[in-house]
C-alpha cells in the first residue's frame, strides 16, 4: 500500500540545512515561550540562577545538577504551554480531556519546580549551614 500524501517539505531538509531551519524554529519556540507571563518569570529567575549555580557549586557534578534542575523547569514550561495551545487550537469548549491534559501539563511544571527548589535548598543548606 502507498502513502497518498506526498511527503512534508520540511522533512525532505537534511545537513545543514535541516540544521539551520531546526535552530529557526527553535528560536520561534522560545520567542512563543517568551510571550507566556510564567515562562518569562522563570527564565529571569534562571538568568539569576545559573550563574549562581557555577558559585554555589562545589564542583562540576554539584553544579550540573543545580543549573540543569533549573533549566528542567525551562523546558517543562514550554512543553506545558504546547500542551496548553494544541488543546486551545482544538477549541474553546470546556471537554474533560483537555482538563485532563492541561492539569497534566500543570502538574509536570508543579513536580519541575518542586524538584528545583528541593535541589537549591539541599545546596543552600550544605554550602552555609552544614560546612
């Protein structure tokens, strides 16, 4: 059996080309991401905190760990925000399915900034209180 679409265009890019028009929409990604109230406020607080995180560290793993935790809560955001806009081009119309999906999408930002701020916490204790 044949496939009777044709195949996408931007499936067909490879090299350097797929390259340059992925970092594109990449970048297209994070100007949307930008546009959320949520994202912004993180990726200020991250803006702060990575730099940090090269100081508070005691060496490469111990820092690895505090910016990635940081930069996991950057991606859980965007990922809830394209959760949150597929469900929105669906339709307005309130349906238990994308409730579900949202509050999903919510949860992961909840267990992402739970996580982080567990992380800083632990490393904040150690660096100053537990020498």
């Amino acid at each position: 059996m044949t496939d009777i679409h044709p195949p996408h265009p931007h499936k067909q890019r490879a090299g350097l080309n797929r390259l340059w028009h992925a970092t594109g929409y990449s970048l297209a990604g994070l100007r949307a991401g930008w546009g959320e109230k949520a994202f912004r406020q993180e990726a200020i607080l991250a803006a702060l905190l990575l730099p940090l995180s090269c100081w508070l560290g005691s060496g490469w793993v111990e820092t690895a760990v505090l910016a990635a935790s940081v930069v996991l809560v950057l991606i859980t955001e965007l990922l809830n925000s394209g959760i949150e806009a597929a469900i929105d081009r669906i339709g307005p119309e309130l349906h238990d399915l994308s409730k579900r999906a949202k509050d999903m999408g919510s949860a992961a930002v909840l267990l992402s900034l739970l996580l982080c701020g567990t992380v800083w916490a632990a490393a904040l204790y150690q660096r100053f209180f537990h020498g």
